[in-house]
C-alpha cells in the first residue's frame, strides 16, 4: 500500500483504538486483502490499470471481523475503486466477478474469508462525487493502493458537505435490505443469526450517520460519527428526534464499540426477532422526520411523506431512472413492461418506487420503540389497515418495476421480501439514478 490519501493525526479517542485487541492482525489482513486484489486487478486488467483505491470500512480500519477454526472471518466487505487509463475500455461484470472471486479464493487459502468489490470508472469519476457520504469518506478517508498517492488527496477539498437527500438515500437502501431477515423470522427461530444482529448492528450506526447529515454535523467514520452524536446529545440537539435519544445514542454507541472491535460488552440487543421489528419502527419514524425536515413541513407518517416527496421529483430524474432500467432490461423487457413503466413514472423513479414497496413491507414488522412512543412515521392509519392476505401483497407488488411474481397466485411474506430486494439489487445498486 502506498500511503492514506488523508493522513491527519488521530484523536486521542483514535489513537486508544489502535491499542485495541488484535489491531495488529486488523493491519495485516488489510495489508494481504489490498496486495491481493491488486494482483488480480494487474490480472485481469492489464495496462488498464492506473490507480486501486481501497474504501469503506476497512480502508478506515473500522471492518468487523471474528476468528473462527479457518481464520479471520470478516462481516465487513472490502470495497475498491478500480481507475482506469482514460479510455481505457470499462471491464464487464463477468470479467470483475472473475477477478473478486479469484482473489477471495486465495484470500482463503490463507485463513482469510470476506467478501471483495470493485467499481471500474475513469479518473474523471473522481470530479463527479456530488454531495454524497460515499464521495466524502473516499476522497477523506480512501486508501491508495497502487497509483498516484495523491490521487485523492487533490480533490478532497472539493467535497465539503453531504446533501440531505443522499443521506435518506441510505436510510432507504437500510430500509429495503431490513427485508434480507424476513426468512428467519417466517421461520421462526428463536434468536436471529449473526449475520442478522451485523445487518441491524450497522443500520444503527447508519441511522447515526443520516441524522448527522440532517443536523450539519456530519464527520466520517464510524466511531467519531458516534462522538459527535453523542456531543449533540449532551447539548441538547437531539430533543426533536421522533424517539427517545438517551436510548438511541446508547445503542448507536454499543454498535459502534462492536463494529470497531469486533465484540459486545455484555449481551447483544439484536438476539430476539423483537429487535428486527423494533427497528423497523425507529427507520419508520426517520424517514417521516427526514423527509419533513427536507421539505419544511410538519411531521406526518412515513407513508405520507413519502408521496410527498415523489410528488416533488422532477421529470427529467424520473426520466434518467426509467431510462437505466430499459437499457438494464433490453428491449424485449421493454416491450413487455413498457406500460407499466409509464404508468409507475407517473408516481415517480424506479428508486423511489422500489423505496415505497420496501417502506410498506417493513411497516408490517413494527413494534412499539423504547422510551418515548413513536406517534409519527410509523404506519398511517391507511397503511396499518392495509389490505390483507393476497390484495396487501398485491399493493405492495404494485410498486415494483418488475413484480417477479406475476404467476403465484398467493405470494407470501417471502415471496414479497425476494421480490423487492431483486428489484433493489438489479435497479438500485449499480446507479445514482
């Protein structure tokens, strides 16, 4: 690795962290993690290659990891940017599958198991972040692997704050990939597993990071996002959050100290199936309160806010949306949901459509949250009573760019869940739009 693109002293706090238990193998796994990927990357790309770029929590030395009989085992997933010369042909997905999953195989080999990606683009990606927290944390805190050490670091200065919009984007994407448990609890287990507790371990920290943006205080990384929440706590600007914030900046700060080293102190808050449905009435209520501070209006439910807000969408938005799914689809897809597609553009963009399947979905999971009740941004009267059995799951199908369940006459809970998420994977993930 040549050098971090920002390298700023630490905090006192930061420092501390580095004398945690097993930093050491925290450093050396993400030596053999980056020196891995680049040598594939060199593989499969060739001359192509002109600078790779670790992100995410691992570049900040903030991945969850646990040591199993094979190995380190990491819940955190390595993310890379992968420049290209300029010109240089973008590789295909088959051809960056090939390169992940080669260098996780020999990761592997050498008692280390976690989940590699890249994103292919050009130099000129870096100049066309936006206002996004992906943006701010890869030109602050993204690590250069090979290339010029300063590609980053000339540009961070262009990036000084997080649109609000981005930031309700994540709590969305949140929202939808909640419905990644729904089979266990239709199968009733009696504790989620611990790739559940991780998923709702890092929507916690993730709410965090929205309410940050919200509040013009937003700072990259997981545990000084946690001190500044706490900060504003203790200075009284949280007081106008939908739920109780003694009990969520607790939580928040228990998440982080997992995230960061890798264990709980005591018993995890996330064993029971309660959990899963307690958050989903927590992310119920922050969309309400985001959206309403988005728009300066007064607090309604999360359902109510959300047709606002797609009232609000311009067209040509729509349009670029509606545009990616047609050429994601090709035109055979396109002539069959052509309709469809213009009908739902009517209510909004393929994002937008699939975030109100997903909020409906979730609404069904709720519970009533600790502390102070959550009046707002739980579910509507309307959508509490929402149609049940088949019409309900119909409504919600109803959103979806493509249902994927057109010939089951009786969808249930999974079939809905599944549904929504390859919607979100195959529209969402790979766009801004």
């Amino acid at each position: 690795m040549n050098q971090v693109a920002n390298p700023k002293a630490d905090s006192p706090a930061d420092a501390q962290a580095l004398e945690l238990p097993f930093a050491s193998r925290d450093v050396e796994a993400k030596f053999r993690i980056s020196d891995t990927m680049l040598r594939w990357s060199f593989l499969g790309l060739g001359a192509r290659l002109k600078a790779l770029i670790l992100t995410g929590s691992l570049a900040r030395s903030e991945a969850t990891w646990k040591q199993t009989d094979q190995g380190m085992q990491f819940l955190s997933d390595a993310e890379f940017i992968v420049i290209l010369k300029d010109k240089a042909e973008i590789p295909s997905g088959a051809l960056v599958t090939l390169i992940c999953r080669g260098a996780e195989e020999e990761l592997r080999n050498h008692g280390i198991s976690c989940k590699l990606s890249f994103g292919a683009v050009h130099e000129a990606f870096l100049s066309n972040l936006g206002k996004t927290i992906f943006g701010y944390e890869l030109l602050t805190c993204g690590e250069v692997v090979y290339g010029d050490p300063d590609i980053l670091v000339k540009r961070a200065p262009s990036i000084t704050e997080v649109s609000q919009e981005d930031a309700w984007r994540m709590l969305a994407n949140r929202t939808v990939e909640l419905l990644e448990i729904v089979p266990e609890l239709l199968e009733g287990r009696s504790s989620l597993s611990e790739a559940a507790q991780y998923r709702l371990t890092k929507l916690y920290c993730d709410m965090a990071t929205t309410i940050l943006v919200f509040k013009r205080e937003f700072v990259p990384g997981y545990q000084a996002r946690a001190r500044k929440l706490a900060d504003l706590h203790r200075q009284g600007s949280l007081c106008d959050l939908p739920f109780d914030a003694d009990w969520f900046v607790g939580l928040v700060n228990g998440c982080t100290g997992y995230k960061v080293i890798h264990c709980w102190d005591g018993a995890s808050p996330f064993m029971s199936s309660d959990s899963l449905k307690q958050a989903a009435t927590v992310v119920g209520s922050l969309w309400a309160w985001e959206l309403a501070q988005m728009h300066r209006v007064d607090l309604a439910s999360a359902e109510e806010m959300l047709r606002l807000h797609m009232r609000k969408q311009g067209w040509k938005a729509r349009l670029r949306g509606w545009a990616f799914v047609a050429r994601r689809r090709g035109l055979l897809d396109s002539l069959d949901h052509g309709w469809r597609w213009l009908g739902l553009m009517r209510r909004g963009s393929p994002r937008y459509c699939v975030y109100a399947a997903g909020l409906h979905s979730v609404c069904d999971l709720q519970l009533p949250v600790a502390g102070k009740a959550s009046q707002v941004g739980t579910s509507s009267p309307a959508m509490s009573q929402l149609e049940s059995g088949n019409q309900r799951q119909a409504t919600i199908l109803s959103w979806l760019p493509i249902p994927d369940l057109a010939s089951r006459t009786a969808p249930d809970e999974r079939d809905v869940a599944e549904a929504i998420l390859w919607n979100y994977h195959e529209f969402l993930v790979e766009t801004r739009a």
